[in-house]
C-alpha cells in the first residue's frame, strides 16, 4: 500500500472521533475541558488486544481507562506500530506480567479531549505517545537528564499505575489512551499517522545515540540487526551525514539496506564475516534484541570508541566476552529510548528530512500473525496496525 | 615479614647467580653474549611447579627452556607472585590446557645472560617479565598502541611457543626464564624483587586504565573487588590524587583498604549496599574476577561515565542487564595489562612513589595452600613465591 497516504487516515479519524468516542461514554467532541463537562468523572470504555498469559496470543478486550483529569489528554487512537519488546513482555521475557495487559508503545492519534490544565493540546490536534506515560516530573531526571531515568517512570503497558481501572498501564493496541499531556508529543502536519507511529519508540531509541554520538560526516557507522529499529538507525546516521555499514543476518534484506541509503550491507552468516570490520568503524549501534556476540561485533569499533545497544533481549540480559572487548577496546553502553524533547525532536526531524520508516499497515486481527514474522525476522520493517480495525 | 628488606633478596640472588646457572648448563657469569660461549646452544635446564590437569593442583617439574638466542635474556628468577589468572587458566576456565604448564606471570630475577644483540639488559641487571613473551613487533598493536593485542601475542604461559621444547611457554613459578629483551623491564634500585613481582601484572593491569582514564584530582574513583590488583587500584588512584570508594565483599578488609588511602570502604553484602553511590562516581575500576551483577556496579558512576573490568571471570565470560547499564548510561570497557611501554613505566612510577604492594612471601612448596587462600579471598593481598625454594 502506499503509506504516504492520509487519505483514508482522515476517515479513520473521523470514523473513530464519531464512533469510539460516543461509546466512550464521554462527549467532548465539542468542548476542551472535560472535567467541566461532567463534574463526577467516569471511566473511559476502550477496546484492545490483550495478552492473557505468557503464550503472548493476543486477543480483543474490552476494558477501560480513567477519566481525564486536569493535565490529560484522551487521544482517540489511528494507528499503533508493532516494537519487538511488545512480543518479549507479552511472554514475560522480561519479567512475570500482570494480565490481560494491552500492549503497544508506538502510538498516534487524535486528541478527543484535554484536562483543563492543559494548554499544550487541543481537541482535534494530532498526538503521539512513546514508550512513557508518567513519571514525577520533579526531580533531577525529569529536570533534564531524561524522563526515563525517573524512578517513578509508569511505562505505557504493564507497569502498575493506580489511576488505571486495571491498576497497570494499557497499550497502544486500542482504540483510545488517556496521559498526561507531558507525555503526547505533536504530529507535524507533513507526516502521516502511520509513518509517524513507529517513530516514538524505534525512532527516538535510534535517534537520541545516534544524535549523541560524536561521529562527523563522513564517518564510518555500523548498524547491527536491522528491522525496525535498525533501518531507522540507517537512515538517521545516513541523515546524519555517516558512511553506514549496516550488518544483517538475513540476506533477502540487502537490497532495502542499500536503499535506505547504506553503504555497505554485510550478511553475517557466520562471525569471521566481522573480522574485516574490526577496528574500522567511528561508531556502532547493535538493535539485536536477542542474545549474540557482542565482542566479535563491538571489535568493528576503533580502539576506545563507542558502541551502543538499544536492543534489549530476554530477561535483559547480555553476556559478553570481556577478553574479546578488551582486545577492541570498546566502549560498550546501553541506550534506553530517549526522553520526552528528544521524542518531540525526532517527530520534527523525521518529518522535516524525510526520514521515514518503511511500514506495512495491517488489520488488528492480524496481529498475531505479524509478532510471528517480527520473531521470525520476516517483517519489513515496520508493522502498523490500523486502530479502526479494533 | 619485612618486606622492605632486601637483604634476603641479595643472598638468594647471589644464592642463584651461583647454583641455578651452574645446574642450567649454561656457564654465562662472566659472559655478555651467550651464543658467543656455546656455538651449540643447549636448552636450558629449569625447575619449576606446574598444573599437570585441570584439577590446577601443582607439583615440582623439570623441564627445559630454549638456548639463549640473540635477541634473548635470561633471567634467573628471584621471586614470581600468584595472580588469580594463573588458577583459572591452569583450572580451564578460559578454555582446555596443555600440561604439564607452569603458571606465572609475575616474575622479578636477575639476568645471566644476553643474546648477542641485546643492549638493554646486561648481565646481573634486575629484570621483570610480565603477561607477553613474545609479539611480531611490526604490526599497528607492537608499533604503537600496545604490543598485547598483536594477534601474534605469546602470553608468558601456555601459548604456543615454537621455540620452548615444551611446545608452549612456560611461566615464572620456575628458577629461570628466557625472553625476547623486550619483553623484560628493567627494576629501579628502590624497590625490592619481591614487590616489583605483582606490578608486572596487577600493577600494569590497573595502572594502565587509572592513567588513562579522565578524572582529576579530587574526583571520586570506585575500585570494585580488593584483592591483588584491587589494592594496587586504590594505591594507583589515590596517587593520582582521587577520592577512592572501595567495594569489597570482605568486612575484614575495611581497615587495610583505609589503610591503602581510600576514602570509604563499603561492604558489599548485599547489593542494595551500592545504591547510595548511584551515579556518584566519576570512573570505577572492576578488578572482580568472578561473575558479578556488572550493571548494579556500573551504576555507581555519574551519567556517561566510564567503568573499566579488568578481572577476567571464568571463561572471560560477564553477564549485563541491559536496561540496568542503561539507565546508569555508564560506558563499560574492558581493559588488558598494558603495553610494554606501561609495564616500565608502572614499575619506576610505583618505586618513585613508594606506591607499593601488600605482599605475603611463601615457599614454593606452600603455592598450592597459597591458591586456595585466593580462591577463599584469603590472600592479604599477593603471594610471593620465593623462587630459592623451588
């Protein structure tokens, strides 16, 4: 489909304006303060697709979310992209879960209504959310350092938030989400909703390293695994003005990375495939959200440069070879989303040089089925589910 | 003992200089050129302990080391201090051995003889020999940014080594040694054999990234792990002029590491015992040789700080969390001995100031004990073997 598209993104819109907000048990297509609209605030019916277990199959549900309060924004949801740590907390790779829990953290829609603190939205403004819906605001972290670091962060599924008729947090895979309007970031109108989405998490993750690290034009930057947030990572260090050498496992993939602006695309079938990397590269960025070899690939680095991981792989975990680092003399660090300007910039910045994902869109009822290729490496690159088919 | 004292020392140099070479077929006491003596050159008979399997247990073996070639010293051997390295390397946990080996890479002698092109060393010097026996000596590494990751690297024992009738190289828990001059250093007069013996290893190993690493004086340094290259981090840091927080596993090693100039000792009996440093340390060096929550210790460094491992667990292996090491956005690298160039220079610097192991002297016959001792994190802080008794 061509994915440059809004056409049918406005019906959806409209569609679900008119239809999930009257279901929602809340009208405020017509007013910008909801608290005032009704003085005894009631729950907001949603529909989703829910884990129930650790089989990970997901499923609709109906559930529901708070009332808008004073600093809130309830945005009627168009489309929600698919990011392989919704598959590993679904299946509790990350730790035991609480269920049914929605997931879905690559999130866009439209704001339906807005607390009446909030002057940051209005109804009717396109809004994203990433991969956070609270956190204290207050201290040091949220002063500056990152939102994410915040202790208290409330993540957007499955961390306990008492204001959740659930008591955890919901996901994007729904109809509606109700956050705080620190939270939502602003579509730019030259981006559509469904390229838009996987921005907030696959892109602020690749954005916030790859803005940080000190590589110049010119330099050469590798990119290990690339789905959906490598081929963002591609095209945000290519954006950059980098030499990229993206390293894949999966051959059928050379084309695209060459298209997406790489220069060299290395099929790592076996790990001597590396060896003629080592030591050549300004800087590196590993999307591996599996367990692998990070020393054979952090040895591609130059002697004391920066390698960073975004991908984060069951229970967290990574074992690598210290003797085999100690040879690279890498830096090895971990990069953990980015925080809410950074979200908002990467937004801005895709839209304004065009840097966008390549998607497919697909029905809710095939979600399942796209988790299956997203593990079995088949997605390309990203999956986008469309929220009017809930 | 006192050991400052190097009385015994030269008694059991002179003790060597008259017996060892006398048995080791070898007559060079009044010779500069050992090829020039013998236009046969026999090997060198040598006496030693070795690992005979992987049990790591050590027991006295004759063996033999090569002639002295011409660009060879060797090296009668006074003292050679127990580095954990040798007990998982002879245990195989860095992979399967060849045996018998001898362990050993701490070594302080005397040399007895010189290869005819040899001009840095003469007959009677004191001389060290560390981790490296032997590099190509052209490549980018030999030429300039460390010889230890030349690809050709013959570690002090149990590489392949065609030159050692034995097959690999044979390390210093042994009466003599024969190495290429430039992998010898020389010994200032200020400092005694027996403490010289662990700066080849544990001193380079943690002096290297210390003088590498950017902080100023005043600036808070963690040293995580004090044992024999633990407490030469603390000495090493605390010369450098920093604020050192010691991490230890060991209550009874709270007044030695005040002693050593820290600033604050901290017990690590529980892990929680480490938040209250979170993001409070300006470097962190990890001599842990172990596996160990790397990501729990990492976190005690500021924001994009840096953390440095230097002790090599079993199979070099060391598990992360991922999103631990990210939200404490430390740079974790792994650091290896040093170069040649480092292992001189750790040598005159710890004897200008006075910066000095802690060491225990034993018998050959007590290594055994004396491993045991390590493993139980018993040892205050290196064994010495005296080399006499062998």
């Amino acid at each position: 489909m061509c994915n440059k598209c809004n056409t049918s993104t406005l019906t959806r819109r409209k569609f679900i304006q008119t239809t999930t907000l009257a279901g929602a048990g809340l009208m405020v297509a017509n007013s910008s303060n909801a608290a005032a609209a009704d003085k005894k605030p009631q729950n907001i019916k949603t529909r989703g697709y829910a884990a129930t277990d650790e089989s990970g199959v997901l499923s609709p549900w109906e559930f529901e979310r708070r009332p808008v309060g004073d600093d809130d924004v309830l945005i009627n949801i168009t489309f929600a992209s698919i990011c392989h740590s919704d598959i590993h907390q679904m299946k509790g790779h990350w730790g035991p879960q609480q269920y049914p829990q929605v997931p879905g953290h690559e999130i866009v829609g439209v704001v339906a209504a807005v607390g009446k603190n909030v002057s940051k939205f209005k109804v009717g403004d396109r809004a994203g959310v990433g991969c956070m819906v609270d956190t204290c605001l207050e201290c040091e972290h949220c002063q500056g350092q990152g939102e994410q670091y915040c202790p208290e962060t409330t993540f957007t599924y499955g961390y306990p938030e008492k204001t959740s008729p659930s008591g955890i947090s919901q996901g994007g895979y729904s109809t509606n989400i109700v956050v705080r309007d620190h939270f939502a970031v602003h579509i730019p109108d030259h981006i559509s909703d469904q390229e838009a989405a996987p921005l907030l998490c696959a892109g602020v993750t690749t954005y916030s390293p790859i803005m940080r690290a000190d590589f110049k034009p010119g330099d050469k930057v590798g990119v290990a695994g690339i789905g959906g947030l490598g081929h963002m990572a591609i095209k945000l260090a290519v954006s950059k003005g980098a030499e990229v050498y993206a390293f894949t496992t999966s051959p059928d993939k050379v084309n695209d990375i060459i298209a997406f602006g790489a220069k060299e695309a290395i099929v790592v079938d076996d790990l001597s495939k590396l060896a003629p990397y080592n030591g050549t590269l300004d800087y590196m960025i590993a999307t591996l959200p599996v367990h692998y070899n990070v020393a054979a690939y952090a040895a591609t680095v130059k002697p004391y440069g920066f390698y960073t991981q975004v991908g984060m792989p069951e229970r967290f975990e990574l074992t690598m070879n210290a003797i085999g680092l100690s040879f690279s003399r890498a830096n090895f660090n971990a990069s953990l989303i980015g925080d809410m300007q950074e979200t908002q910039d990467v937004v801005n910045y895709c839209a304004e040089h065009n840097v966008l994902p390549q998607i497919e869109v697909i029905k809710a009822e095939d979600v399942n089925k796209a988790w299956q290729n997203v593990v079995e490496k088949k997605a390309r690159y990203r999956y986008v589910i469309d929220a009017s088919t809930i």
